[in-house]
C-alpha cells in the first residue's frame, strides 16, 4: 500500500557532492509532502527538506543553500541534490511521508563525507 525506496547514499569527499532518490509507491495521492530527515551519529532524527505537493520548499538551517529537494523525472521520485557537502552531512537519510494517519519511512541511506 505504501513503500518509500532510498538510493543514492555512499562516501564522498568535503566539498563533493552526492543525489538521494526517494521512489514513493502509494495507493492515491493524499499525501501534501515528501520530507528527508537525518539521523548524524548519536543524534536524534532531524527533518532536513520537505516538498508539498504544491511544489513549496522547506530547508533546515544547516543545509539551506548547499542541498536542493526537488522532483526528478523518476515516476514518483522526490530528490535530495546535495552540495558543498561537509562531514558534519554524515548521517543516515530517510525519506518520509505523512498519509491516512501514520507515518511512512523508508528503510534509509548511509551518506559520509570524509577525505
């Protein structure tokens, strides 16, 4: 009924840059937006960029400028373009949704920024 699939994570220098892909299965679209959260080393999970279905953006601070959520022209795929990426970036993202009461989370990509 609903499955969220992350792709694009891996290991990339300071300063490179990497493309998260989060492909949305559900049955309808009523649901108002597709967000990516983080998960950095010992911290709790934080939203990261969210996109409504109206096509409105939303960024945390900390990547504002440097990362871009957008619709890519996969079938149901909402992307994260991260640039100028820093190794405090190292985390696990995670694509979620909010849709008929309850929260759906993919199953996560590992992103590390290190020389």
């Amino acid at each position: 009924q609903v499955q969220l699939v992350e792709s694009g994570g891996g290991l990339v220098q300071p300063g490179g840059s990497l493309r998260l892909s989060c492909e949305v299965s559900v049955a309808g679209t009523n649901y108002n937006a597709v967000d990516w959260y983080r998960q950095r080393p010992g911290n709790q999970r934080e939203l990261v960029a969210t996109i409504t279905k109206r096509g409105n953006k939303v960024y945390s601070s900390s990547v504002k400028g440097r990362f871009t959520i957008f619709r890519d022209s996969v079938k149901g795929a909402t992307s994260l373009q991260m640039d100028s990426l820093k190794p405090e970036d190292t985390a696990v993202y995670y694509c979620h949704l909010w849709w008929e009461g309850s929260d759906h989370w993919g199953q996560g990509t590992q992103v590390t920024v290190s020389s």
